[in-house]
C-alpha cells in the first residue's frame, strides 16, 4: 500500500469513528426526517368534527355526508348563519362552514371554529362543495372533476413519452438532488479539510511524520481520505433519500416504467468527484493558510460561499439556460457540477460543455495540488501562526522554501 | 574511518533566514556505528543543521550527502528521527500510532506490529498499548515517540534530546536500545544538552555555537586539549600562600588551587611536600569536564591550547 494511500486510510478511519460524523451522517437526516414526519402524524391523527354548513348561494343540495378514503364528513345544514353559529356556540358542531351568496362573483367561502382545520378537512369541504354544487350531475362527472388533468410528460429533446407522475418527477429531480447533495458535502467535507490540516500541525507529529512522506502525498492523502468520508457520508444520505421516496411513492412507482437519466449520473460522477477534491483542496490549502482551527473555520466559511454560488444565480440560469451566463458557469471549475446538473434537468446540455468542463477541473485539480503541497512545505512546521499574503507569493516562487525558522527574522 | 562509512557528510552548510544567518558554513560528519553528539547553546543553530539534513529545509548554501547522496524518498525508510518538537496523534491508541508511524516507514504490518510488540515491551509500555496518546503520561509519551523514531531499524538516527522528561530508569532503558543499534552498525546524532550523557556514550561531537562549529572531533582528544591548570588537595596543617598558586579556596575540607599560567602542578606538589608545616594526604589534577569546556567555549572563554580548528 503506498504511503499515500496509508494516509488517506488513517485519516478515514480516524474521522469515520468522530462523533462529529456520526451526527452529522445519522442524526442530520433523522432530524430532518422527523421535522417531516411531526406534521403528518398530526394530519393523520386529526379528527374531522362535524361540520355545519349555510348555503348562501341557494345552489348546494343538501349534504348529510361526504365520503373520503377511509373517514367521513359528517355535514349539518342550517338555513342562515344565526342558526349556524347558536348551534356552534352550544357545542352541537365543530365548526361552520358558510358559502357566500357571492361566490360565484368571487367571493371566498368562510369557516368558523376554535381550531385550525386540518388539511383533511379542508379537502373535505371542497370535496362537500363539488358535490353539492353538483347534486344534479352524474356520479362519474363528479369523479373526474376531482382530478381534471392527468398529464403526460414528454421530454422536450427527444419528443419521447417519459412516463407519469412520481416518476417523471424522480427523472427530473435527480440531477438537481445531486447538485444539491454536492452543495451539501462542501459544506460538511471540504469545509473540514482546513481543520485537518490544522490538526495536523498542532498534534505537532508534522516533523516525523514529513520525514517518512513527502509534502504532496501527505496533503493528497489527506484530502483523499476526507473526500472518501465524505462519499460514505452523501452515500448513506442518498440511501436513505432513495429508501424515503421508495416508500413514500411505492404505489405510485409500482409498475411504472421508471426512466433513470444515466447520463446525468456519468457526469455527476465525472465532475462531482473532481470538483470535490478541488474544493477540498482548497479547504486544506486554507488551513495550511490559517494559523489555528477558529481561523481555518472562518475562512473555510468563505469556501462554503463558493460552493453555494450557484443557487445565486439559479434565477438567471432558469431564464436562459443555455445563454452565456449559464454557459460560462458550466465551464467555471467550482461552479461547473451544480451548474451542469442542474441544466441538465431544464435542457440538453452540449457534450462539448461538458467535456471542456471536465477538462478544466482536472486541470485546476492538479494546479491546486502542486499549489497547497507547496505553501503546505513552507509553513508546516509554522504553530499558530498565520502566513501573509507575500509569504505564500514565496512559497509558491521559491523550491523548497520553509518558514520554519520564521520566528529568527522577526 | 573510511568514506564509505559516512552516514552523513555536511559540508559548508549554511542558512539564513532573511538577515538572520541561523547557521554559517559547518562542516561535519557522522560515520555508521558511532553516536555523535551536537551540541550547542539554545538558538545555536543544532536544529536548523538537523532539518537541513533531513531535507525538511533547505540550507542557503553548501553540500549534504545522506547515505551516500542526495537525500529521496526512498532513503526516509532508512533514517529515524526524534525531533525536539515531541508530539504525536492525541485521538490515536499508542498502538496504531505505531502501526501507522511504522507502515509509513515502509514496515509492512505484520512487521510493523511485530517490532511494535517488542519495543513496547522492552519499554514497558505494553500495557498501556490501547491507550489513547493523550492519555499517556510525559515520559510514556516520550518513550512511544522513541518507538516510533527508531522501529523500522534505520541506518542512521537523528535524536534531538532523547532523555529529556525520562527518570534515571527509563534513561537506561533508552541508552540500551541506543547502544544495540549503535553496536548494530548504525550512526547515530545525538543532540542534547546533557554533558554527562554525551561524555558517557558519544565517541565524537561538534560543538556549535552562534552558527559556527567550534569544536569538531573525537571527545577524548577534545578533553585533552582542555587541561585544567587547577588542582584538588587535601593536607593537614595551614597555609596562607604558596608559591605558584594564583587563587587558593578552601572546598570539602581540603583546597582548590588555580595555578599561575606556566606553573606546573608536580612543582607546586614539590613544594608542598617540602614544606615541613604541612602533610600532603591527597593531591589530585582537577579534569575538566565537557560542562566545563561548554560554558568555556560558549562563554567565549580563550580555548587553552591550539586544537583543532573551528569548523
């Protein structure tokens, strides 16, 4: 095993048993997951009460109940709102439902009660309102009124039907899920990388352990390492999305046609995985920068801004997604993955693009990595000091430049 | 001992750090099976020489040869190091800080945890294998660091202060190992500020001071070259003066004499003994010590005798 990959081993295994990552890889999503779920339990678990109503428009049949899936509405009729509301005040219904006179010029219906209705009622009661503005109409006008469109989706480029519903929804979506999971490491990996490094130095094992590695292999191993942690970490979140939209979908899904956009996740792959050694890179290059951890997070902070830049302009991009803006994002190195994947869902993105895209990052890839190894040689053995501007000009100008003995010039 | 045998040639090294010269043309060398000793005041520019030679900086000016060149990637296996700087990986047990310490050095694990298990047992820090670095104490630290610095066998050993934090048992335990991979074949620098250490184990040193090597060689001609010109002597009956005697100071119930310069000590015992007044019970020449030459030469003291030129 080379000693490259030794570090980057050792640095996966260290991170991978920190509780740091064990929150943020299991306890993030579980937060995010019951955040989601609080609202659906309660809408589960609502009641409907029973329910008066006053006809104002004079146009409604009289309603004693409505049907839902697995409930029923239970609706009483009072001829004007006085007797509505006494009965409302006794405490013979749960809440008043009134339809102005005026609703057919506008108007909008109103409902009385001490409580919040639940999203179930509210449909219940436009449901009540169909039935009974249709009392005369057949069943099966009534049945497709409540679901008046049930589209096709056909993609743009190839005119091919795509399919329907949840699963032309996934075909869209995953593209921009990916750029968004993108957004999201940078945020949780790259960002770390500047603390590594600055954990590096302060563990002061720097001056034995650059003895037994060169500069470059310790700062690439480093950072292949994190970046391994970081697709367990977006690896174990897209598992779990895919499993939550698996069961949350799985009637709709069942025996559909699910169209997987396998060019999509190429070149997710293509430039994600570049683009993320790039930024973690650059996150280890501002940590060897940094003189201690509470620096390195400050400017890490920054890197994040980076990484977010994209969704700024995701506005623009919509509005012309293949004019020069969007274009010359596409080919930008840190922009180049969101940017890319999220053109991809709105349009057919140019091989060329993406192919000069990929190009770029591998070059600014290697650029960084002889760039940090440089400055990082310079300055490793620096402890909590920060380096100045003209100081990483020299350490990038001058071979083998050292800052170790820094502290004899000043 | 012949140039193949040298381990490590420096030759008109120098570093500057902007106007600051840290180190000024030094010239030495270390030859396989020996423990050098570099000495020198703090500040005197031993650690810039060290990390210049480890290729961790690069000097100004002049010639290294490591092993027989150019310091590579490849000769990192060869050379252990225990810098002056000691720390290692907090989170990390003692055990795979040495495993990962030892693969790194090109142990394979087998290997690595083979010499793991013997020098922590020979260290007595077996027991304390799956503890945390962080939770060991100053001296178990120091002896892991140790380990870490010397379990892939290297030919040539750098050590900046080996014995600092060690009690009088683990310093045995540490020559000991040093001794055995010096009698393996291995050079080995030792820097330290601990005379007494340098007399008892290294054959040569070179003393540097302000940046300049000012003294360079084997230690037992170095002491020659420093003669005292004072003796111990311990007689019964008084004395106020005698004759060739610059500075006579009562100590442990007998004198110290400084003598005056061209005063031989066998004239001054003449005249003692020939002094009726007195019994002469023991008359000793007062060796100086290499503490004693130190603050000599880094005192800036005139050197007695013409020696070996500064380096």
């Amino acid at each position: 095993m080379s000693k490259l990959w030794l570090v980057a081993k050792n640095t996966y295994q260290q991170k991978l048993r920190s509780s740091t990552f064990l929150l943020l890889t299991f306890g993030l999503p579980l937060i995010m997951v019951v955040a989601g779920a609080i609202p659906i339990l309660t809408e589960l678990r609502a009641e409907i009460p029973e329910v008066g109503y006053v006809d104002q428009t004079g146009e409604m049949g009289v309603l004693t109940e409505i049907d839902l899936e697995e409930e029923k509405l239970a609706l009483v009729h009072f001829p004007d709102q006085q007797a509505g509301l006494s009965a409302l005040e006794a405490g013979e219904i749960g809440g008043l439902f009134i339809l102005p006179a005026d609703y057919f010029q506008g108007a909008s219906p109103r409902y009385l009660s001490n409580s919040e209705p639940s999203e179930k009622l509210k449909e219940a009661l436009g449901k009540a309102v169909r039935t009974g503005l249709l009392s005369g109409a057949p069943a099966w006008q009534v049945e497709r009124l409540e679901d008046p469109a049930k589209f096709t989706y056909l993609a743009q480029s190839t005119g091919k039907r795509v399919s329907e519903g949840p699963a032309v929804i996934i075909r869209v979506a995953i593209p921009v899920f990916l750029a968004m999971v993108f957004v999201l490491a940078i945020f949780t990996g790259a960002n770390q990388m500047g603390s590594v490094m600055v954990q590096e130095k302060d563990q002061r094992a720097m001056e034995m352990v650059i003895t037994s590695i060169s500069p470059r292999a310790l700062v690439s191993g480093k950072v292949l390492g994190m970046t391994l942690l970081s697709i367990t970490q977006v690896g174990v979140w897209i598992l779990g999305a895919g499993l939550a939209v698996f069961l949350f979908f799985r009637e709709d899904l069942i025996g559909q046609a699910i169209s997987i956009p396998w060019n999509a996740l190429l070149w997710a792959g293509l430039l994600c995985v570049p683009a993320y050694f790039l930024f973690a890179l650059m996150g280890a290059g501002l940590g060897v920068i940094a003189g201690d951890i509470t620096q390195a997070r400050q400017l890490a902070g920054m890197l994040g801004f980076v990484g977010m830049g994209p969704l700024y302009f995701m506005g623009m991009i919509v509005n012309a997604v293949d004019g020069p803006l969007a274009v010359g994002l596409t080919l930008f190195p840190f922009t180049a993955p969101t940017i890319g994947l999220f053109r991809m869902a709105l349009t057919e993105v140019p091989t060329w693009q993406l192919v000069v895209s990929f190009l770029i990052l591998l070059g600014s890839l290697l650029f960084s990595i002889w760039f940090v190894a440089r400055v990082f040689r310079a300055t490793m053995l620096l402890y909590g000091q920060k380096l100045k501007p003209a100081e990483i000009l020299r350490a990038v100008s001058e071979s083998g430049l050292s800052f170790a003995g820094r502290e004899k010039e000043n | 001992m012949g140039e193949k045998n040298v381990f490590l040639k420096i030759d008109s090294v120098a570093k500057s750090f902007g106007d600051v010269q840290a180190v000024k043309g030094v010239s030495f060398q270390v030859h396989g099976g020996e423990i050098f000793g570099l000495l020198g005041p703090n500040g005197a520019g031993k650690t810039t020489l060290i990390r210049s030679a480890l290729d961790i900086i690069k000097p100004s000016s002049g010639e290294i040869e490591i092993l027989g060149g150019e310091m590579s990637e490849g000769k990192k296996s060869r050379i252990g190091y225990l810098p002056e700087e000691r720390g290692l990986y907090d989170d990390m047990t003692l055990w795979n800080t040495l495993i990962y310490l030892g693969r790194l050095k090109g142990l394979n694990q087998k290997t690595a945890q083979e010499r793991s298990e013997q020098y922590l047992r020979e260290l007595d820090l077996w027991e304390a294998r799956e503890r945390k670095i962080q939770a060991l104490s100053r001296g178990m630290t120091q002896k892991a660091q140790f380990i870490a610095g010397v379990m892939h066998e290297p030919d040539l050993i750098i050590i900046d202060e080996p014995f600092s934090g060690l009690d009088p048992v683990n310093t045995r335990l540490i020559k000991k190992l040093l001794y055995r991979m010096r009698d393996r074949g291995a050079g080995i620098i030792m820097s330290t500020h601990q005379m007494v250490q340098v007399e008892e184990m290294c054959s040569r040193i070179l003393l540097i001071n302000q940046g300049e090597g000012v003294l360079y060689g084997d230690l037992q001609e170095i002491r020659s070259r420093f003669t005292s010109n004072a003796v111990e002597v311990d007689m019964a009956g008084e004395v106020d003066q005698v004759q060739g005697v610059e500075q006579m100071t009562p100590r442990n119930g007998g004198y110290h004499m400084v003598l005056s310069e061209g005063v031989r000590p066998e004239d001054v015992l003449q005249r003692l003994v020939s002094n009726p007044d007195l019994t002469v019970e023991r008359y000793e020449r007062v060796e100086i010590s290499l503490d004693d030459i130190f603050v000599q030469v880094v005192g800036g003291e005139k050197l007695n005798g013409s020696g070996e030129e500064a380096v």
